[in-house]
C-alpha cells in the first residue's frame, strides 16, 4: 500500500516552481508513495503517513526571537503552512523529512535558530555540489551508508552546532555548517540541507543515496506507529 505523505510547496504562480513540485513528486512516487502536495492557503488533511516540507524561501526569524537581516526573504505563507503541520505530524508520529527550507524549519521548529546569511552563498547562482560523511549509526547512514557521497545545495541560511535544536543531532557536516541531521526521540525526523530531488538531474552525482533517502523515508511512512 502506498503511503499518504503531505508534501509542502510553495505557490504554483510560475513555471519554475510547478517544476520544483513536480521534481518531489515524482522522487516520492518513485519511493513509491501516494503524494499530497499542499501550498500555502490550503488546507492539509488531518491525519497523514508523513510529511514531506520541501524547498524555498525563508523562515520568519521572529520564529526564533531574531530580527530579520536585509538579505532574508521570509515567505510568511509557507511558515502558517508548515509549522502547524510539523507540529501535527509529531502528534501524530508520522515520519518527516526536511530538504533545504524544509531541513531549516524543522530546526526553528525543535527551538533552534538559524544563521540568516552564510557569506558566499546565494540561493540565485547555480547548484553547489560538495561532499558528505554521514555519521555511522544514523538513519542517515542506515539509508545511504556510511561512504561520503556528492550532494548538491543552494542557500544562504545556515545551521550550525551552536543554533542547532534540542533533541536533534547533527548527522552530517561540512565545516562548522550542519547537512544533514535528526531527531533524537521521534520515529523519523530526517532533515537534509541539500536536494536529493534533484541529484540525477544536474551535474554528475550519484543518485542512489538520494533514492535510498526518499526510500527510508516512505519505508518509514508505510510502517504504523508504535501503540503508546
């Protein structure tokens, strides 16, 4: 049976961003679930198998008690849409996975803040690609091994180790920014800073660690939470 999973998107105003849905949509259906793509103004449905929070624009930082730098971009509409539906989705136990945006919200919704301009980092040129380590043990690693693979990203906003949240772990890391990490008490809360939605697509990464991510993810989604 395929899972239900909420996916969060932004506006579909633009060919651009259609594409970017259509590009998570068509990873998760791969893994093989049932995709529900919610944007801003619309109304999720109240029970779920997981929660996808995609790409985009940035968090309000009054989210986390910071005035906003001239660089941030807030998208408000996406922030009414993803915090409720975060915090319904750990109500319900059901397994989340954060790419980009989505990896940055998880961490403002844990309690932790961001770093609103990394210096040399643009969301508006191309595709940076670098490489990652997970740390063994993880369900990153659990998914894709524990050999650095390629990844890609483009953000200007950060996590580091010193705004990372309670009861979430840091799982990979370049330097002092954090790549990837989880929750440390949830069934399966997996945030990513790069987009495993597009590797295959652009440049010369190795998909297989992308597909194996969605495929934990709704492997997760389809199993029932434990009785409490």
């Amino acid at each position: 049976m395929r899972p239900a999973i909420v996916l969060t998107t932004g506006p579909q105003d633009t060919e651009e961003r259609r594409a970017a849905r259509a590009r998570y949509t068509a990873a998760l259906e791969h893994a093989g679930a049932s995709v529900i793509a919610v944007g801003p103004g619309e109304t999720p449905p109240a029970t779920f198998d997981g929660l996808c929070l995609s790409g985009g624009g940035d968090v309000d930082p009054a989210a986390y008690g910071e005035k906003a730098d001239p660089a941030t971009m807030v998208d408000p509409g996406r922030d009414t849409l993803e915090f409720p539906i975060a915090r319904r989705a750990r109500e319900l136990d059901a397994p989340i996975l954060g790419i980009c945006r989505g990896f940055q919200v998880l961490n403002v919704a844990f309690g932790g803040t961001l770093v609103q301009d990394v210096h040399g980092h643009r969301v508006d040129g191309p595709l940076v690609e670098h490489a990652i380590r997970p740390v063994p043990g993880s369900r990153l690693a659990a998914a894709c091994g524990v050999a650095p693979f390629g990844v890609n990203s483009r953000h200007h906003q950060a996590v580091t180790l010193a705004r990372l949240a309670p009861g979430l772990a840091a799982t990979a890391r370049v330097g002092d920014l954090i790549e990837a990490f989880e929750s440390t008490a949830d069934r399966f809360v997996v945030g990513v800073q790069w987009h495993p939605e597009r590797v295959g697509l652009d440049g010369e990464l190795d998909p297989t660690p992308a597909r194996a991510l969605f495929a934990a993810f709704v492997a997760a989604s389809r199993s029932p939470a434990p009785a409490r």
